[in-house]
C-alpha cells in the first residue's frame, strides 16, 4: 500500500482550509502514520477566485462536487460543504455509488439521511466516517464505534454546541442579557447562518442522533429527539440555578429504556461541581456510560479549523491504513428503528412562572401544580415588580407528562402571564 | 469475514476474568460489532482449581502460556499475565512467531521491550494492540494513535496511576498521613504485589512511555522516564499546596523539546481548578495537546475489571473487523531513538526543607539558593516544633539543574535536616 491515497475535497470554508494545510504541510508525518503518501487531487468550492491563505497549487478544480466526487483520480471524498439536502446530499451520494470511500464533517447531512447513506456505502463497499460531524476534535465517534465497542452503553450526555455554551457561560459570568450574549457571539462569528441551528440545538441534536445510533444499534432518527433551545433561559433562570449549585447548559441526553429510545435536546441544569458543570466558553464535553467502562469523560473544542480538520485527517489516516468500519458500527441491515421514548424518566424541574399579582395567584398556581400530581420542594417569590411577580418553583421528581399536564393548566388559572419556563434538573 | 475470531487468553485475574465475561454474555453484541463471532478456544493460568466466578466450560484449558500462543485454534492471543519478563514475554514472542495477533494488557513487557515486540509483529505481519495497558478503560491509545494521527502533538500530561491519586486524594480529604493513606489504599487491594511499582511511580512511567513513542514516533524509553514516586509527600505539603490554590497529583508529562524527549513521572502542584486539579479518588486522567486539535482531556476509570476488559475487548473487536495498525502507529524501523532531555523546562518550584533551630539558618538557606541563582517568590517559616522549623518556599521559574545545585550544597549549610522535598509547579 504504497500508493498515495488521493483526495477530493469539497468545500474549502474554515474546515476544508485547515484540512488542506494539514496536507500540505505535514506530508511525512502523514505517510508515516498512514503508512503511504497522501495527496489533493482535486478540490471544489464555491467561488475560485477568493483569497483562502492557503496555496491550491497543483490541485485541479470542479465547479461541481458531483464531478468531483466521481472522478478517476479520487479515492476519497471529503465533504466539508454542510447542509442536509442539495449539493452536499447528491455529491455524497454520487461518490459512494462511485466506490469512493467518504469522509464527511456533516451532521445535518447524516442525522436526516444517515441510514440511507450507511446502506449506500455498503452495497458499494466503500466506508462514509464522520468524526468531524460530532463535537470537532473531541474523538467521540471513534471512542463510541470502536474503543467501547464491547460495552451496552447505558447513557450518552453531552454539551455539544460550543455557541450556546459560550451564550449562557456569558450570561452567567458577565451578567449579559441572553439577547446580549447572543449579539456577541455573532459579532465573533460564532453562529450558523441560521442561528436557529445553534440557539434552537437542531445542530447539538443532529450530533445526538449520530451518538445514539452507534450507541444502540439503532437507526438514525433525527425527527424523535426532543429538541429544546436556550432562547427562553434568562439572566434570572442562570442567577437562581447558581444560587442553587446548578448551571444552566445545553444538554443532550440519550439513553435505551424499557419505553423505547429517549433523544433530548434541552437546557438543563447540571451539579456546577460536577465536570459537565464545569465546562466553559465554547468547549464542547461528551459523558459516555458504559455497562464495563463505567463513565468515560472526553473534553475538547467542539468547533474551529484545527480541531476539526484534525477530526477529518483521523478519518483519512484510518482509510489510508485500510481500516474499514460500518457507518455506525454494524451492518446497516442490523440496525433497528427504536421506537421513541419521550420525556424521560422522572427528575426534579426547575420551573419559573410571571404572575399576576392577584390575591390568591400563588395558591391557584399551587393548586394547579397538585392536582396534576407535581409537588413542591421549594418555592419563592420575588420581589414585585409593577403588575407582575416572578415565582421560582423546584419540584419533586415529577414525570414530563405531569408537568406538561400542570403548565397546560396554568394559562386557565387566570393568573400566570408568559409562558412558563421549565427546566430538567439532570443527574450527571 | 463470518469465521469466529478465536481467542487464547492467558492469565484469568480481574482483567482476564473480565474478559471471559464479556465474550460469554455479549455474544450476539460482539458479532453485529465485530462483524463475525468471537470465540474462546483455550485459555491458561496458574491455577486450574480456583473458583473465578464464571464459568470456563468449552475452553481447553493450557498450563503454558507459551503453548497457548502457538495453538491452530487461537488467532488472537490475549496477554493479561503481567510482567515485564518470564512466561508473558516468552508466550508473547511465541504468540508473534507463530503469526498470531496479540492483544496486551502489559505496560511493563511493553515499556522494557515494546520496539523489539513491534518489530516481532511486523515481521509476522501481525498486530500488536495495548489499549488496556494504558489508564484502564480511557481509549488513549487509540485517540493518539488513530484519531489525532493528523497532530504534531506539543505535550501529553496524565495521571495514570489511580492508587496514587486515591492515596493523594485521601490525605488530603481526610488528613491521613502518607503511611495511613498508604495502608487504607492495601487494605483495599490497590496496591500492587510489589507496591514500589505504584507509590514509586513506574508503573505510570511505563504507560508514559508508550504514549511519548505514539505520540513523537520515537522507540519506547522508559529508561529514560525520570521517575520519582510520593514517598516523600507528606500531608503538610499537601495543606501548604491547597493554601495556594494548589494540588499535589502523581503527573506524567512528555514533550518532545529542542533538546531532546522529556518525560517525567513525578509528584507535581498543578492548580486546584484545573481537570487535572479535580481528579479525585482511583480515576485517571489524560491531557493531549495537538498542534491542530488543541487540549484533548479524557477521563475515566484507570482500572479494574470492566474498564480494563472493556479496552481489551476494544482491541479484539478491532482486529475481528480487520483494523490492522502498527504497534505505536507507524512502522517500528521508522520510530526513532530520542535524546533523552532531563529535567524539563524551567518551572517554579516549591521547597519544604527542614531547618535546625539555629541563628542564621534561613538566611544560609537563602543564599544558598540565591548562589545557585533560584530566586524566592514566597517563603514561610512554621512554628518552632523542638529543635526544628519546617520552612516552605515557592521559587520563582528556575531550571531543575539550578535547583539540583542549591539543594546538594543545602547540606554544606549545617542548617538543613533530612532531605528538602521539592515539587515542580506545573503549568497545565
């Protein structure tokens, strides 16, 4: 296996550049570790002409990444393009029916088309990896496919979107307003396009299903994860969990249950002492808890051009060394469709309600709260404020459907304004 | 690939035991992972008679390790005896001759001979894996070998050794002496049979010292480890450490400098705050700085059963699916000889030395120091106890070499009893 293993890449934006000089300038280091020369045959972007810092030198150009991915002189076709449909879907598609092995950095791609795509490769007997798509330079997918692979893993949490984790780690430490935060974030171009990916967790979800797919066995399912955003966490939600020794994190849960497979997406709030607690700024953290390993903790940057062409290079050595493994770990025959458990198990929540400031308002909520079956473990009110008091409640362990059941009766008590936020106090 | 893989084991303690576990009660999980059945043919040990807790039926059974790693019915020989020399070398080197694929959990035969082994399988074009020679169940030798084969790795930082930290962690927590932690931590069985292996530090040293040859493609030197064990730490050093915002952990670091590989096994103050600060208790902990992917902290269970067979069940379910990887991931006539680079680079220090109580004494001590050109940042002298002062000082950065100096010409002073403690303060 002397022959170079040759390169297609498409999209050439933070990570393609980085993948690009890693290439460039580590090619002994390259060789010998994959154990033969790697090499750019051809690269695809959007524009030609935009100055990239990096030199594309002796690299030939498709205007197209469907012709890129099927071109004679690729053996494998890295897709750094992003997007869950179009360009990337076709072109990915295209080299797998091709025989070209792929590497991908692309979560959305692979959350709504996964299973597809894993039989795709396998008919063609071609390997799609994607180390890059789950939380950067953190080598979760590798630990979880591979190192793990003798463990029934029994939960998988995660802070997986380095944005929303610096949102609320700045409101938290500077005091800002999450509307603040998130103007700041943009302003260091730490959003998606659509924002919505970030705050809203579609992209943290999207990395979820990936996880919970190679942890169980199961088949990708993208639509059956609770999704929930960091839009409604406010100052006051941040402030009250620290007094209370929580912080307040994007985090993804999954877990194999009785009930069926259980994805949530959700802010939550995790012990401030504990290492998911603990995490900061745009690091990304992954707790996997297996039967035989007991609880593995991987940290690291979940984003940037180092981090995850480092991810992509990974993928690219293990091909070069002939490694050859299942999209997610087993025959895409074998994985099963898990039917969705939702809501979880039972937990604490932490809810935070804007009454009316009616006589009687607080005892009405109260009631409401007991009738579906949700007690109490601690309660305050703040100081008024005009017509308006906030109440911060905590709860027993309560089940989602009893809380949900107590929130939908909150607007018929005539007394709640807004719509109340409710937080799962997760056990980590 | 549908013929089982067929196991020899040799060695049936924790680990071993673990194993057979597994394989026996994962059965259909191994083969959708693996992509065939995994099997135990025979397995080997020195008791025949011992009640283990599982069952062994249907495995021949082999009272030489070496016959075991020659029979027709074994493609994988699993080395979990333990010891640098004797029966697991011999078996080990037969296991390789005889082209079987072997998996280790051995730091030590791998630290004293892992470039001889790596030659021995690649001249049998066979696989030589160790994951579970490395803090337990964390798959560090995997991220390093696979996932962050794109990096220039600039330092490894570890604290592989979980009996020492829970010996660290319980004098701290609990204000046991050294000799009380020591005899808790026997009680408990974390101590190995010769216990100079753990307090002494060479048992982390060897785990070091197979991650510097992943990580810099240098031949394993564990020769060239400095080593010093915590001994010598005593519960006051820990309290002085904690006043400063510090803790003491047994740390492994390695980098590769201009002068040549550091690698230094040693009780180390690293901030109270930081991932390494908060490892409590048996858990191990690794820090790996790539040029590309930034700081990588992985953390997990460093021992016993499960988390240990889960790292050799990794390994065997990599070679079931056909991953073949070179020993420490490049080819083992690539790996070169390093220069050994002692001491490290300049560092501040604290010093605990005994002072007689006599007038003048501290500034002997002083100038001592000052000659060899170490400069004081803090100093502190305790409470007269009899005829002694402990004096606790926290130098500025200084090489150790100037610090060697000071502390040998301390004894000229008169002034000094017993030998001065000195522990780097490491930047993490």
């Amino acid at each position: 296996m002397t022959e170079p293993l040759r390169l297609g890449i498409a999209g050439l934006g933070t990570v393609g550049v980085g993948v690009v000089k890693i290439v460039r300038q580590k090619a002994a280091l390259l060789e010998a570790r994959g154990g033969r020369p790697i090499r750019i045959s051809a690269v695809c972007a959007r524009s030609r002409v935009k100055d990239r810092g990096v030199s594309l030198d002796g690299y030939d150009w498709e205007d197209d990444p469907v012709a890129l991915a099927q071109r004679d002189d690729v053996d494998v076709f890295v897709e750094l393009m992003g997007g869950s449909d179009g360009p990337a879907k076709a072109a990915t598609e295209a080299a797998l029916r091709a025989g070209k092995d792929v590497v991908s950095a692309n979560k959305a791609l692979l959350a709504h088309h996964g299973q597809a795509l894993a039989e795709a490769a396998e008919a063609s007997n071609v390997v799609l990896r994607f180390e890059a798509a789950v939380a950067g330079g953190i080598p979760v997918v590798k630990a979880l496919t591979e190192s793990l692979a003798g463990n029934d893993i029994n939960r998988i949490m995660g802070v997986m979107n380095g944005t929303c984790n610096y949102i609320l780690t700045r409101m938290e430490s500077a005091g800002l307003s999450y509307e603040e935060a998130f103007a700041e974030a943009d302003g260091l171009g730490y959003l998606e396009a659509d924002p919505e990916l970030d705050v809203g967790g579609i992209d943290a979800g999207h990395k979820l299903s990936l996880l919970a797919s190679i942890a169980f066995g199961t088949q990708v399912a993208f639509d059956a994860v609770e999704l929930e955003g960091i839009g409604r966490v406010s100052i006051e939600d941040i402030r009250q969990a620290a007094g209370m020794g929580y912080k307040v994190k994007l985090l993804g849960v999954c877990r194999m249950t009785g009930r069926g497979l259980e994805q949530r997406m959700s802010p939550c709030l995790v012990p401030a002492s504990s290492p998911l607690g603990q995490l900061d700024g745009g690091t990304n953290m992954l707790v996997i808890e297996g039967d035989q390993v007991g609880q593995i903790v991987m940290r690291g940057a979940g984003a940037g051009e180092g981090p995850t062409a480092s991810a992509v290079m990974g993928d690219i050595i293990d091909i070069a060394r002939g490694t050859r493994v299942t999209t997610f770990g087993q025959p895409s025959h074998s994985l099963v469709q898990a039917t969705p458990a939702r809501a979880g198990a039972a937990a604490p929540y932490y809810l935070r309600l804007t009454l009316l400031d009616k006589p009687g308002a607080l005892a009405k909520v109260a009631a409401v709260l007991g009738e579906a079956g949700v007690s109490i473990d601690r309660m305050r009110q703040r100081s008024h404020d005009k017509e308006t008091a906030p109440v911060l409640i905590v709860t027993h362990k309560t089940t989602r459907a009893a809380l949900d059941t107590a929130l939908a009766a909150m607007d018929g008590t005539g007394v709640v304004r807004d719509e109340p936020v409710a937080l799962r106090i997760e056990k980590v």
